[in-house]
C-alpha cells in the first residue's frame, strides 16, 4: 500500500505539471514507448512513422510488436521533420506517427496535426519528450500537446532510472496502466547502477569515471543481462515496466527542482554561444520554434566537414571534454524491414555524420564551461595554448 500511495502521488503531481489527465510511471522511457505502443493496439503491418534520426529502441519497439517503422527525414537546419516527406508516407495503414522533441527543442505540432486532419484518418500521435521534460509550445508543456506522451525521467534529473506516460485520452492510460502494473519491477540493483550514472551524468558531464560507467552499462547489459532471464536485447532494458517506489519517492523531490535547473541550463547554454561566437566550421543549434520554449538538455553543435568529426572528438578527449556523436543512421539496420533505403531520408544520414554533443546540466561550473569552449575553439582555429583559467 505504502509503495502504491508513493506512486500515485508521483503520477498525480507529474500529471499536474504536465496538464494532463493521466501520468503513468514506468521503469525507464523505453519501457512507457513499449507500453504505449501496446495500449494503442499495435499489430503486425502496422505503420508507424518516425523520424530516421532516432534511439534505435523506438523502431525496435515496433518491430517487436510486428509493426513495420517507416521512417521520415529530417530537416537540415532543425533536426525536425521533414513535412513535405512526412506528406508523401501517410497511408491507409499508418497506425501512429512519432515526433521527437530532439535535444529539447518541441516539434512544431499543429503542423503535423493539419496533415493528419486532412488524411481523413484516425492516426496516433505521439511525442517522444524524453529530452524536453519543462519544454513548452504555444503555452502549454511538451507532453500536452499530441494523443499521448512518453518521458525518460533520467534525462532532465537525478533519478534511479525512470519514465512516465501521459495522456488525456481514458482509454489508452487505461490500457497503458494496466500493462505496466501486470508486469515485475525494476530490480533494486539495476535501480542503483541507473542511479549511479544518473549522478555522475548530472554532476561531471566531463568525468572520465561517467564514460567508463557507460561502457560497463553496455558491456554488462550484453554480458550478464543485469541478471534477469527475462533481458530484452532488442530493447536494451530488462523486460520490465512499473516503476518503483524509490524512483517515484526521488522524483517526487526533483520535480520541485526540474524548472530552476532547466533555467540553470540554459544560462549555461547562452554563455557557451557567447564564448564560441560564430565560426565557419562549425553550426551550433540555436533555431526553435516562435512561442515556443525549449529546454537544453544536450549542447549540439554539427561539423560541417564531416571526416573531421573523429578528430575532434578525439582532440577533445584529450582534455578530458568527451563529445559524442548521438545516433547513427538506422539505414543499415531496421531499413531492411521496410521498402525504404538510405537514399530516402539523406539529411538523416548526415546529420548521423557531423553531429556533435555533450550532455548539458546546471552543475557545469564556469571553469569547464570554459575548458569546453577552448577545446572547440582549439580545433576551430588551430592551437591557441589558452589555460582555461585565463579565459
């Protein structure tokens, strides 16, 4: 009962910040997808679109329910869909359409609403929030403006692990909810490992330690399966859905924090544009939306070589500043499931090639935030032999 009563306050107040009807707290942001794609009936040739620059686990989702992944290119200049392609793959058999608030950044919607409003068609849509948690667009939240949301609670905040569904819609939170309580919990092991990197993630965006607990995740996941029988490779997660009472107890303290430490990121965000100024070489994302609000949960910039891409992540390593590319193109490896092919969806191939990120976070004090503008100010200019100190 005690474990219930937790839970149901963290859906009631998450719901409340959100503004929706409905809040659903799962074990991770993959699990709340998986549950999501369940509750609206997804089955085999089903189709559903999404765009080509995305977690390899959303088609996966699919994939496993039968589904067939369609994807959509992106833009070039803000990682968003790509409306004239998305008009050209709406069909009778589209079940749901997925949009990604990539890196924060909402989604202009009411776009993508029109198209589904003139198909004629009952489509599903579904807003991938898990980097925008306290983004908004024309006033209201990021998770408040489609049929239905999914969060990862970890992106945005300390917490063990984590994600959540939202919903104004009573039957699918009706329907979601009861899939995720049907299955086991996240075992208390696994809790304190997401835990762990979860902090070193939010406190040392630049920690060695933090790279290394990100390659023992993999390799353990590979390895041990965390221990659980029941380890979805496919999915990368344990097959298990309902969050715990210690995920909900902690997020219940940090959803109390979410908009000041969004705000904290954002400064960080303008001082690190300020320090880099503008270079030929390199694009920073900076375009949103008009009335819109994001929120900065990865600092993005693109390379416009890209066979420089490797180098400069590897002259940033050296100073202990660890960029990374984000996803790679799905091309080679779901395409096969459908009549696509890399020639479909080319800005999704590049920007696979010359994105650049590091995760942002309100503990970045001004030293590393100047350590990371003189790295990428090194490579852009060439050796300057500035101590950060002196910045």
């Amino acid at each position: 009962m005690i474990q219930k009563r937790i839970i149901d306050s963290f859906e009631q107040e998450f719901a409340a910040y959100i503004g929706t009807k409905y809040a659903i707290g799962t074990s991770m942001g993959r699990t709340a997808l998986f549950a999501v794609l369940n509750a609206i009936g997804v089955e085999e040739n089903d189709e559903i679109i999404m765009p080509a620059y995305i977690c390899e686990v959303v088609p996966n989702s699919v994939l496993k329910l039968k589904g067939v992944p369609i994807f959509v290119d992106i833009n070039l200049k803000d990682y968003h869909i790509s409306i004239s392609h998305l008009q050209t793959l709406i069909n009778s058999r589209t079940k749901a359409i997925i949009i990604d608030h990539i890196f924060g950044y909402p989604e202009d919607v009411d776009v993508i609403k029109e198209i589904i409003d003139k198909s004629g068609q009952k489509i599903f849509l579904i807003e991938d929030a898990a980097h925008a948690l306290g983004a908004e667009y024309k006033g209201k939240k990021v998770g408040n403006l489609c049929d239905i949301a999914i969060f990862s609670l970890a992106k945005n905040m300390l917490n063990f692990g984590g994600g959540a569904i939202t919903t104004n819609n009573d039957i699918v939170a009706h329907k979601a909810k009861e899939f995720v309580i049907n299955s086991t919990g996240l075992s208390f092991i696994n809790q304190m490992f997401f835990g762990m990197i979860s902090y070193f993630d939010r406190r040392r965006v630049n920690s060695k330690l933090f790279n290394r607990l990100m390659e023992l995740l993999e390799f353990c996941s590979k390895k041990f399966q965390f221990g659980r029988k029941d380890y979805d490779q496919s999915l990368k997660i344990p097959a298990t859905f309902s969050m715990s009472k210690l995920q909900a107890f902690v997020f219940l303290s940090q959803l109390k924090k979410v908009n000041y430490t969004n705000a904290k990121m954002i400064d960080n965000q303008t001082i690190l544009d300020k320090m880099l100024g503008n270079f030929n070489s390199i694009d920073i994302l900076r375009s949103k939306i008009e009335n819109s609000k994001h929120v900065c949960t990865w600092y993005v910039i693109r390379i416009k070589d890209t066979g420089l891409t490797q180098q400069l992540i590897g002259d940033c390593r050296k100073s202990n500043v660890f960029l990374s590319t984000f996803w790679d193109p799905l091309c080679s490896t779901q395409l096969y499931n459908t009549i696509q092919t890399c020639k479909d969806v080319p800005n999704s191939l590049y920007q696979s090639k010359c994105t650049l990120i590091f995760k942002m976070n309100p503990y970045l004090s001004e030293f590393e935030l100047k350590k990371i503008a003189m790295c990428l100010k090194n490579f852009i200019i060439g050796d300057i032999n500035e101590d950060p100190a002196s910045y």
